[in-house]
C-alpha cells in the first residue's frame, strides 16, 4: 500500500506492542492513584488535596520549577510544544496522503 503510516501499528509484532501497552497502563494507574481518590473513599472524579495537576512527583533530574508560578509557566510551554508537535505529525501524515510517501522518502532518504 502507498500509505506507509497507516500500516505501522499491524506491522508490529505482538511481542512488542504488549510490553508497550502493558508500560502505558501501568503508568496511566499509578498517575491516576498519585492524582485521584479511590472510588468509594469519596464522590467521584475528585482530586487528592495535596495534588497539584500536571504534577506526579516524577523529576529525576532536578527540573521542576520549585514555585507555583513558574510551573504554570512551564506546564504551559509544554502543552503549547506538544500541540506544535502533533500539527507537525498530522501534517507529515497528511504529506503522506497526498502523495504516497513517507517523510524521509520526501527529504530524500
């Protein structure tokens, strides 16, 4: 098929794709048990009292700002970033649509 992108994920062997999966979840619960109360320990949908949003206590490298302010400032540069970069891929996934090649075979690779 011309449409290299939308053949990737079923190209991947299950061996591979499960222990990904299997890292996403396992993130996805403990990001939620750092954020959420429990259903049952109180009404739904709320958040722990001492947690901030955006903020799972995860800083190997010392980079978080230590003050409210400058982590607004940060959490917002990484969200204007991150949908920079998903126009950047929906606009190499449409490049690809259009003519029926990959990025690289585009810039000549």
């Amino acid at each position: 098929s011309p449409h290299h992108c939308n053949n990737q994920i079923p190209e991947i062997a299950g061996t591979v794709l499960f222990p990904f999966f299997l890292a996403i979840n396992i993130s996805e619960a403990v990001r939620a048990s750092i954020g959420w109360v429990e259903p049952g320990l109180g009404p739904l949908f709320t958040l722990r009292e001492n947690y901030y949003p955006g903020d799972i206590r995860f800083d190997p490298f010392g980079l978080k700002p230590q003050g409210a302010a400058e982590f607004d400032n940060m959490q917002t540069k990484e969200l204007n970033n991150g949908r920079l970069a998903m126009l950047a891929a929906a606009g190499m996934c449409a490049q690809e649509q259009v003519n029926g090649q990959g990025i690289l075979e585009n810039l000549g690779f």
